[in-house]
C-alpha cells in the first residue's frame, strides 16, 4: 500500500514536471512568434502563457495556440506618431478644396473682430441687411459701436433707411386712414398702422421713451380693427403682445386664447402663453403649457427653453 502511493505520488510529480517544461517551451515559442509585434512585452507574454499552462493543463495547451493565434491577427487603429513627415501635397489633392464665404461661426464676432479684414465684415453686413429680421438687425446694431468709421457709419445708414421706410409707411397708412369714408378702407389703413407702429417696437428701432408712445399707438389702431372684426385672428395675436407690453396679462390670455380658438396653430401660441405664465409666477403651469405641443421641441429656437422646462424637479 505505502510503494502504491509512493508510486502514484511519483508519478504526479513526474508529470508536473513534465508539464511544467512543455509549458515552458510552448511559452517561449509563444514568445519567440510575438517578440516582434510586442517587443517591450516579452518576458510578460512568457508569463502569461506559462501561468495558463500551469494552471490549466489540458485547455491551457489549446488556449495558447488559441492566444498566438489571435494575437498575431488582431488589428489596432494606427497612431500616427510623427506627423511632420505628412506629405500635404498629397493630401491637398485628396480632400476637396472647399471654399467659404465667411467661414463657420459667430456673425458678431466675425463683425466685431478687428483682425478680420474691413472688406469682409462690410460685406457680411450687406448680406446680413437683404434680410432684416430681428436677429439681423441686432447684428447690425452691434456693428454701431464698432472702431472703424466706415463700418459704424454704414450699419447706422442700414438702421436709418429701414426706421424711414416704416415712417414712410406710417405717414402714408395715416392718410388712408385719415381720408377714407368707408370703413372697411379705414379697417384696412388701421390694421396697417397697427402692424408698423409694432414693427418699431418689434425691430428695437425706438428709445424707451418712444416705445410707449408707439405700444399706445399699436394698440390703438388693433383696437379699432378688432372692434370691427373680432375674429381677426392677426389681431388676436397682436393685441395680445401689446397686452403683454402692457402687462395687462389677462387681456392677453383672453387674446391668445381667442386666437387659438379663431384657428392659429398651437404652436405659435403656446410659447406667449408660458411667457404670460412666466411673468405672472405661474411657473407650475408652464412645463404642462409647453408639453401640449411636441413639435415645439423641433423648433430650434424654443428647443433649449422646452428643454430646459421639461427637466424634473
């Protein structure tokens, strides 16, 4: 019984030691196929493959050739080490040489910027001007307190020409207006009146002083309109924004809310509505007011401001 397992006991010890040089080997030929691909690493790849050996008997033989197998085939995304040697001549024929008016990025500091040449920002500002919206004509303005004379003197003859078209304007709606002895032709001169007396308050083309003087005008030609048609609906939505200059903000509810009703798309009004809630504290209201509209989040102007209200808490 005791050579039995002396006998066994040798055996095992045999075969450990067998197996421990056939690991050895298979490591160092492991090693030996690697060394170039990983040459800071090869007492590590020695290492782990002895450790699996050892470790598992059988599957580690399989699991080495397995591992140099994939090892040798595996594709890591190149790193370019030294890229002065780059020949850009090659690459300037491969990439497309795509030209830009003026570039990518802020049009105020593109027009504010003192290094950018004075020929392209006063080309930005002609550009800017064939169309003069409100943001446009805030870019404009910025363009007012800018060093050079020329620039400042053409973004004020910019703003000059737009307030005097709308005075023309007025001037002319206000003799219709004066002069007409049907009242659908004073309707007609009213709602215009009404439209370019806002458009001075809109377009930011007034002192504080003034602007109330031509909110009261606005809001008083839109009054005569709507006391004669009260399903105007662009007398709707622009009394309601005179009620909200005003901050006469149930008049203003009643308004928008007339002109949904008389047709105008949620979308449009919706956004006044949580502006109307915002002023008068009703914060609650506002996330449920900007939820009833869904595609308000594809507008990218009210995107930030839905999202901003659409977060918990």
């Amino acid at each position: 019984m005791i050579l039995f397992e002396a006998v066994n006991l040798g055996s095992i010890a045999l075969f450990y030691l067998i197996h421990i040089l056939v690991s050895s080997f298979l490591s160092l030929v492991a090693t030996f196929f690697l060394r170039q691909r990983y040459k800071d690493s090869k007492k590590l790849i020695f290492l782990l493959a002895l450790f699996f050996n050892i470790a598992i008997p059988f599957v580690g033989y399989f699991f080495t050739v397995w591992m140099v197998y994939y090892l040798l085939h595996i594709k890591y995304s190149k790193v370019l080490k030294n890229t002065k040697m780059l020949n850009m001549q090659e690459l300037d024929r491969e990439f497309p040489n795509v030209k830009r008016l003026f570039g990518e990025g802020s049009m105020v500091e593109l027009m504010s910027n003192a290094d950018v040449p004075k020929a392209m920002r006063m080309k930005a500002l002609s550009v800017v001007s064939e169309n003069m919206s409100r943001k446009n004509i805030s870019l404009i303005k910025h363009s007012l307190s800018d060093r050079d004379d020329e620039i400042r003197l053409y973004s004020f003859s910019l703003i000059d020409n737009m307030e005097q078209d709308i005075n023309s304007k007025i001037h002319q709606a206000s003799l219709r207006f004066s002069e007409a002895n049907q009242i659908e032709a004073k309707v007609d001169a009213a709602k215009e009146l009404a439209y370019l007396y806002w458009d001075m308050v809109y377009f930011d083309l007034s002192d504080d002083i003034l602007k109330n003087f031509l909110v009261d005008k606005s809001f008083h030609y839109a009054q005569i309109v709507f006391e004669h048609n009260m399903g105007d609906t662009g007398m709707n939505v622009l009394l309601g924004k005179l009620y909200l200059e005003k901050r006469a903000y149930e008049d203003a509810s009643t308004q928008f809310i007339m002109a949904i009703e008389n047709g105008v798309d949620h979308e449009y009004i919706v956004p006044y509505l949580a502006e109307l809630y915002f002023e008068q504290g009703n914060y609650r209201s506002i996330r449920s007011m900007l939820n009833i509209v869904k595609s308000l989040g594809l507008n990218t102007t009210m995107y930030p401001v839905v999202e901003q209200w659409s977060l918990d808490g």
